[in-house]
C-alpha cells in the first residue's frame, strides 16, 4: 500500500492543509527573492530564526524515527512469512510474484528518471548553493562514498558488526539486513518463545505510527516553512525542475501498468487489460480515494472473486499479502525521488550505487507497508546514504498527494493481477471461465 497519513477529524484534510502550506510556502517565498533577493538581511533572518526552526523541528521528528521504523516494520514483515512457509509452494509463488514485479517497477522507474533527467539543467551555481546551504556534511558523506565504499566493500560492509551502532550513524543497509536476519529467526523458532517479541516489535511500530502522525499534523508548517527556505533563496530556479519529476512519476506509473502488468495479463494470464480494468473498477476507485490499498482489501477480495471467479481460498490468501509486498507503485516512485533529488543536488551516481538505490526502493518499498506516512521518513534514510540533505524532501512533500493515489492504485492493480497468476498456476483459474460480465 502506499502510506497514508491519518486525519485529524472533522475539517479539511490533512493533505490539502500540507498543498496549502507548501504553496505558502512557494508564493512568499517567490516573492521575497524577487523583491528582496535571497542575501537580503531580512529574509537571512526568517530563514534563520523563523522558517529554518520550523522547518527543521519537522524534518528532526522524521529522523528520529527512521531506523525503529525500518527495523520494527521489516522484522515483522518476515516473521509474518512464518504462516506462508506452511502453505507451502502458493505462499512461493505469490512472494516471487510480488517482489519480481516490483523489481521490475523500480527498475523501470530508473531507467525513465535517467533518460527524462528530470533534476538535470539547475544552473551550476544553484547547485552549489542547495549543498552549502542544506547540508554541511553532504559534500563528506558523498566524498567518502566517491572514495570507492559503493563496490564489493559495500556488500560486505552490508553485515554489520554492530546493529546498534549501524543505527546511530545511519548505516540503513546494515539495519535492513540485522532486521531480515532477526525476522527470520523469529519464524524458525517455537511461535509461543517468539510471540513475547513479535508483540513488543508490534507496539514499537503502533508507537512510532503514532509520532509519525504527531509529524505530519505540523507537516502544513514544516512544508511552508522548508519551501520558504528553498524559494526565497532560488526563486523559479526549482519549480521546473519539480513539474518534470510529476510529469515523469505519473508517466513511469502509467508505463509500468500499460507495458508490464498489461504483459502479464494478456500473454499469461489470457485476459484483456482493459477488460480486466473494467471488472475491478470499485477497486481503483477506492485506491484512489482513501490512498490505501489495505483499505482497498475488502472490495478487492470481493471483486477478484465475484469479478473474476478467482477462488476465494486463493484471494484470500494471495491479496492480504499483497498489500504488504506488492509494492509495484511504491518501489517505483522511490527510485525516482531518490535519483531526481541526487540530480537536483548535483550527486552523481555510477552503476552499482543505482543498482543499491533500486534494491532499497524495493525493501523499503515492502517495509513501509501499513505505517502511516511511512513512506517520507524512509526516503530520507534512503537520501542521506547518497550525501543528499533530508530537507530536500520538502521539493516533493506539497505534491505527494497527486502521486500517492497514483503509486496506490498501481499497487492495487498488481496485487488483484497476482491473485489470477498464482490461481492460474495452481490450475484453479482460467480465464475462459470469467463470471459472466456485469
């Protein structure tokens, strides 16, 4: 699923109270650095005393967070295989659906934001601006990385002598790898030793759900204050930038569905995409509306198994884990982000730190499955491995809402196809046996 964040209750969205703010955010700003320019003494002053705080007491509560999300979200998220190792070769066949394809949007995502750069063409100086203003210690964090630690050093550095400490200095790989490890230990010992810690791992991540919330109901301040930051400082120099990276998420989405899943269904699976997209209509529609494809699961069991003729047993089964693995959507807007936000900062990549960025868009991509607003915090992880500063999400943050139903319902559209694959497989589903149209 892609994250969604909660509401606060009655009045406006929380969503459109974070557009509000970032455009805000973007029209004072712009108007300052047109009248007043980015150096003058009194915009340095809000920046400094005013916008920056703000600005930074948000991103600070993202931070904090970061590594027991990471941790508490991939632990549980393996021990939770422990019931499909029982099942047996339909559990297989759905995880390897489910983390092919969205290897495959991820890989696709790259691909598109490498050739459509859409960060690429800031003016050198803008640039260099973004690093000394944003982040002092980028420029290490990506001198250190240039030195040769992205090789077959980073795979073996991948295995960390000490989690706790791979923690406090923001080694994410390490942490990923230390919570596989612990999840898959939790599944191969007695259910009721391991429970004790899956219920201790369980309230950590309703705890760190709850200060995400807490996060994002300042989101609306901390989003005006960060783009106030970036626009005073750059005026226009960003905004085109921003409307290419839209324009490539939304194009790489649709891609993705029109290429590789309509591939799927049309050369495997034996049905029309566009017919199929017909029969799970209810099912986007309410992606789209609540952003969520967990609470999307009810009407996708029903409309793969009245719709469809997809045994229940297999809907059941296949879609509950989907929307915690599928992430087709999810792993695809990652990658974007991350390189978009690389390009905007001048951070060059080769071809094994794209390789990383594509294998974190697909972990963090299933991790962040069911945590609210899971998704911005683990970004931020994901950039600080590549010496980008976290406040360059803020670029992104006022128009997320756009891509979040879009990445949502490109998430659904993958977990309702996996249910026919794997029913196909299994010789318990054929497409000449579609329940009559309605």
């Amino acid at each position: 699923m892609s994250a969604r964040i909660e509401e606060s209750g009655p009045g406006m969205p929380l969503h459109t109270k974070i557009l509000i703010g970032l455009l805000i955010g973007a029209v004072v700003g712009i108007a300052a650095n047109l009248t007043l320019g980015g150096s003058d003494p009194g915009v340095v002053w809000v920046n400094t005393y005013l916008a920056g705080p703000v600005g930074q007491v948000f991103l600070r509560m993202l931070f904090m967070i970061v590594m027991p999300l990471v941790f508490a979200s991939i632990v549980l998220g393996v021990a939770g295989l422990g019931d499909v190792r029982k099942v047996g070769r339909v559990g297989g066949k759905a995880i390897a659906y489910f983390l092919g394809s969205t290897a495959l949007a991820a890989i696709l995502g790259l691909i598109i934001v490498q050739i459509v750069e859409p960060g690429v063409g800031l003016a050198p100086e803008v640039k260099t601006e973004l690093m000394a203003t944003f982040a002092a210690d980028a420029g290490v964090k990506q001198e250190q990385q240039a030195a040769g630690k992205f090789g077959v050093e980073t795979f073996v550095n991948i295995v960390t002598r000490n989690p706790i400490k791979s923690a406090a200095d923001g080694d994410m790989l390490g942490v990923i790898f230390f919570a596989l490890l612990f999840g898959a230990a939790l599944t191969m010992i007695e259910r009721s030793v391991a429970q004790p810690m899956i219920d201790v791992l369980t309230a950590l991540s309703e705890v760190v759900v709850k200060i995400v919330n807490m996060a994002m109901r300042i989101a609306p301040y901390g989003v005006a204050a960060l783009i106030f930051g970036v626009c005073s400082r750059f005026g226009f120099a960003l905004l085109k930038p921003l409307s290419v990276y839209v324009i490539t998420v939304l194009v790489a989405l649709t891609l993705h569905v029109v290429i590789t899943i309509a591939a799927i269904l049309k050369f495997y699976v034996g049905i029309s995409p566009l017919e199929y997209a017909r029969r799970i209509r209810a099912v986007l529609v309410t992606a789209v509306s609540t952003s969520s494809s967990a609470a999307t699961l009810p009407t996708a069991i029903e409309a793969a198994v009245t719709n469809l003729g997809v045994p229940r047993a297999v809907a059941g089964f296949v879609l509950p884990i989907g929307t915690t693995m599928c992430m087709n959507g999810t792993s695809l807007f990652e990658g974007i982000t991350v390189i978009f936000l690389c390009q905007v900062f001048g951070v060059e990549l080769t071809l094994v730190q794209m390789a990383i960025v594509m294998v974190m868009a697909v972990i963090t991509a299933v991790g962040a499955a069911g945590v609210p607003g899971g998704s911005i915090p683990l970004l931020i992880g994901i950039l600080a491995m590549f010496g980008v500063p976290g406040e360059g999400i803020a670029i992104i943050l006022g128009v997320d809402r756009i891509l979040d139903m879009a990445r949502t319902v490109v998430n659904v559209f993958g977990d309702v196809t996996a249910t026919m694959v794997v029913a196909k497989s299994e010789g318990a589903w054929d497409a000449s046996k579609l329940p009559q149209s309605t």
